[in-house]
C-alpha cells in the first residue's frame, strides 16, 4: 500500500508521495529500498498505487512509445484504456478477473493520480477518470490523507506544505506508509 496526494492551490499544482515498499506482509527498510511512485510523463505528473509491479509494467509500457499526451479527461482515459488492453495482451501474468463478478467492466487493480497546468485527475481501477478540483488522495493511507488535506487546505497557503503534511500523516497512522516523503511539482 502507498499514499499518493495531489494539491491544486491557486495556480501552483504539487503531488507527494510515500516511499515504502512491501512484499507480502514485509516491509522493506527504507534506508535499503525506496520506490518513487511519482513519475514525469510528458507535462504531466502520474502517481500510483497498488501492486509494486506496476511500476515495472508502467515504466516498460511508457518506455516503449513517445509520451503520451495526458492534457485533459479524455486523453487520460484514452492512454489508460490503452495501458489496459496492454496488460492483456503484452503482460499475460495479468488476473482479467474483476474485482465484483457482477461487474461488467475491466480493472487496473491500481488507481493514479494525474497532474498537469490543467487540474488534477484521479484513476479509479475501473477506469474512471474524475477531475478534481483542489486536493486528492490515493493508496491506504488515504484516509488519514484526507483527514490532513482537510484541515490544512484553508489553513496553509502553500501547496507544497500542504501535500507533505498529508503524506506525513498518512505515515504516521497507516502501518502500510512509510519511508521518505516525496514531493514535485507540476512542471
């Protein structure tokens, strides 16, 4: 698990994000083993969480075509509906099963965060794709993220500040977040 955050505060956007990495029920020394679930791609920021395999099947689906283009809701839906057609077919390690066996829909069984000049977007595992307008939080320790992002988003002015403190307290409660909080801006 992870906690991944975006912050929009006038025109200044920032995603932040933990750094520990687990396998089963191991929590890597964070000293030893960082993960950087925030990646440039393009303009824009991509943050994710779930299986720590997919940075593996990003990084390689990215690295094999230019960077797509995540300006705005339809181009974002477009590239993930394209990344998941690619985990069928490129990556047959990959479960097809729904999470829901009534669902009708496919799942990443991943969520992201995007972030660029225009907004701030969050990937559901679903595929959806929601435009948020000042704050979200992914990953287990989302709940305390937003906790955090609550109070402080009219209490603080910098976005920056902000974010970190969302993820530091996410880290401080949730046993599954933890190591060097990470923070960028949207370039």
């Amino acid at each position: 698990m992870s906690i991944v955050v975006a912050v929009r505060k006038g025109k200044r956007i920032v995603m932040a994000a933990d750094t520990l990495t687990t396998s089963g029920t191991h929590r890597h020394a964070p000293g030893n083993v960082a993960t950087h679930k925030i990646r440039r791609v393009g303009r824009a920021l991509v943050g994710a969480t779930g299986w720590s395999l997919y940075d593996n099947l990003l990084d390689d689906h990215l690295g094999s075509k230019r960077p797509p283009a995540l300006g705005d809701k339809r181009a974002i839906f477009k590239f993930f509906v394209g990344f998941w057609h690619a985990l069928r077919k490129k990556y047959n390690l990959v479960n097809d099963q729904p999470p829901e066996k009534d669902s009708p829909f496919g799942d990443l069984d991943a969520t992201f965060l995007v972030a660029n000049r225009r907004g701030i977007f969050a990937v559901f595992s679903n595929l959806t794709v929601m435009p948020v307008e000042r704050y979200y939080a992914i990953g287990g320790g989302g709940d305390y993220a937003f906790g955090a992002l609550h109070v402080l988003y009219e209490r603080e002015r910098d976005p920056k500040q902000i974010a970190l403190q969302a993820v530091e307290t996410a880290i401080e409660f949730d046993v599954h977040c933890g190591g060097e909080p990470e923070v960028f801006d949207v370039p």
